[in-house]
C-alpha cells in the first residue's frame, strides 16, 4: 500500500489524487497539511481523509505517508519537495515544477542523493492519446518533423490572491499553461530547442497573461508555442497540438483534458484519418504511473533530466521576451 499525504488543500488534488486514487487497491490518501489546522480538518472531513497535520513540516516527516503529492504554489516546491524526499518520502510535484532551472535541479538532486522517486505531474503524457502521438511521429506516419504548433488558452480572471497574477509566488500565463506546450514539443521533437523569439503580453500585477515564443531545434524542426490567460477562451479545452512533417500532418485537440472530449486527425495526403482513444482522465493514468515507477515496473518519465530541461526552456523564453538574452 502506497499511503499519499497531500501538501496543500488545492482544488486540483480531488481530481489529480483524490478521485483517481479510489481506483487503486494499491493507494490510500492518507493525510494532509493546508495552510492552516482549521482548514486542512475542514479538507479532511469533506474528502473523508483520515489523518490531519498541523503543518507541512509535520506531514512530510509523518511516518505513515509514503508519497507526498506538492500542490503548493510553486515557490512551494523546492523548499517542501527536498524536506520529503529527505525524510524518506516519494514525491509527485505539481507543474511548473519549480522557479528556476536552479531549483529544479536542486529537487532532482535531492532525489538522486536519497534514491527516492521524484516525478513531475504531466499528467498528459501518461495518457493513451500522447503515447498514441508519440508513436505516429516517431514511426514515419507524417515523415521527418518539420514544424510544430501547440497552444494552451484558458481565461483566468485577476484577483489579489490569485497565485497565477502574484510573481513571487511563480505565478504568470507561460509558467501556469505554456509549460504544457513548451513540453509537448520537446517531447515530440525529442531534442532541446534555442528560443529565437518570445513576445508577452504583461499584467500590472508584474505577470505575463499572454505568451508567444519561436524555437529552432537542432535538427532542423521550428516551433511556435502560445498560451494565455487573458480575455475570453473557449475553456480548458482550447489546447492544441499540431505536428507537421513532410509526408502529412498530425493534429490533436485537448491533450490536457482528453476524458473530455477529444480527436486526432492523421493528414497524410491521401484523405483525414481520425481517432478517438481512452476517455479514462489523465490523472488515473499518472498515478498508475507513479505506483509502477515506485514498484520498479516501469521507468520514469518525468522528473529527472525533463524537468531541468523544461525549467531552461521557461526561462530561457523569460529572457527573450525581457530583453535580457541576447543571443
């Protein structure tokens, strides 16, 4: 039995970890810390978990958790990833994994120093639909990649305490959505881009609500990532990936939320192949991820080397689109 403590009383916990959770015999939600006892009893006793702390520091260290799952703000995570991981516990940490490419590799390290599993919660890319994505671009279904399209649009309205519109706290349209599909992309293209340009779109609360960036691979494909979080959205399904090769083109809508709705389209020039796949969500996939990786049954995917290497290209496209990168 794998025994999760939840870091936070956040709203994506019900359906990442909660929910999912019901259908493992392998896990239990064990515990959680929130910001304050009041508020984690009030969580514990509307998700029917058992066992409350009165802080983070006492959960993280609590001997009956075995898996922490961090949905705190991600200037949260360095600091309460590296407390679990060296009190013995697995972690499964929220996206944007970090502030920096400095901290991400200071979690990882953490991981590797004390041979605990740490893995980021890209919850897409466990999903059938992605696998089944990955597998058409690297057979020779669409030829050699060319060019690839993702965006990731959902309106989120301003308010003082809204983590996304607050810097300190990691907040900001490219670290919240367009991790996603700055993900895809090197994902798909399997190399590490260089950003040729990033335009943003900046909130008087010192956040990017809208952001559009180029990247160059080394062997030769482009890319064009968008996202934003400004104005009105068709919802949390307007996502997008486009992959173009020179034998045909691969678009997949609602990669994030594919239990929702969703369709690949395979264009090889000879007429529209469409496909539908699992409607499980994601976050099911993810966690019987994270039991086989902690089993031993199955390698990592995320975490490790990805999530530093995500961390570069966010900040790298930080650079570009403040003037502060040159090159």
């Amino acid at each position: 039995m794998i025994r999760i403590g939840l870091l936070g009383a956040s709203r994506i916990a019900v359906g990442a970890v909660i929910r999912p959770a019901a259908a493992f015999d392998q896990l239990q939600v064990q515990a959680i810390a929130a910001r304050s006892p009041v508020r984690a009893r009030q969580y514990a006793e509307t998700h029917s978990i058992p066992k409350t702390h009165a802080d983070y520091a006492a959960l993280v260290t609590c001997p009956d958790v075995d898996l922490v799952y961090n949905a705190l703000p991600p200037s949260e995570h360095k600091h309460w990833t590296i407390a679990a991981l060296r009190a013995g516990k697995h972690v499964l940490c929220e996206k944007p994994f970090a502030l920096s490419a400095e901290e991400a590799g200071a979690m990882v390290g953490a991981a590797r120093d004390t041979g605990n599993v740490l893995i980021e919660a890209f919850h897409y890319c466990f999903h059938p639909l992605f696998l089944r994505v990955l597998e058409l671009t690297k057979s020779d279904a669409i030829g050699t990649v060319r060019r690839v399209d993702g965006h990731f649009n959902t309106a989120i309205a301003f308010e003082p305490s809204e983590l996304r519109y607050v810097r300190e706290l990691g907040g900001g349209a490219l670290m919240d959505l367009g991790c996603y599909p700055l993900h895809w992309v090197r994902q798909v293209v399997g190399e590490a881009p260089d950003v040729v340009s990033a335009v943003g779109e900046w909130h008087e609360a010192g956040v990017d609500v809208a952001m559009t960036a180029k990247l160059a691979f080394p062997g030769g494909a482009m890319a064009h990532v968008k996202c934003s979080m400004a104005g009105v959205s068709s919802g949390p399904l307007d996502n997008t990936l486009q992959v173009t090769g020179d034998l045909g083109t691969l678009t997949v809508n609602n990669l994030i939320a594919p239990h929702l709705g969703h369709e690949l389209h395979l264009d090889t020039g000879e007429g529209i192949v469409t496909e539908t796949l699992s409607t499980r969500p994601t976050y099911h996939y993810q966690l019987q991820h994270v039991i086989d990786v902690i089993e031993g049954s199955a390698p990592q995917v995320t975490g490790g080397d990805d999530a530093i290497n995500t961390m570069h290209l966010i900040n790298a496209v930080y650079r570009k689109a403040l003037g502060q990168d040159a090159s």
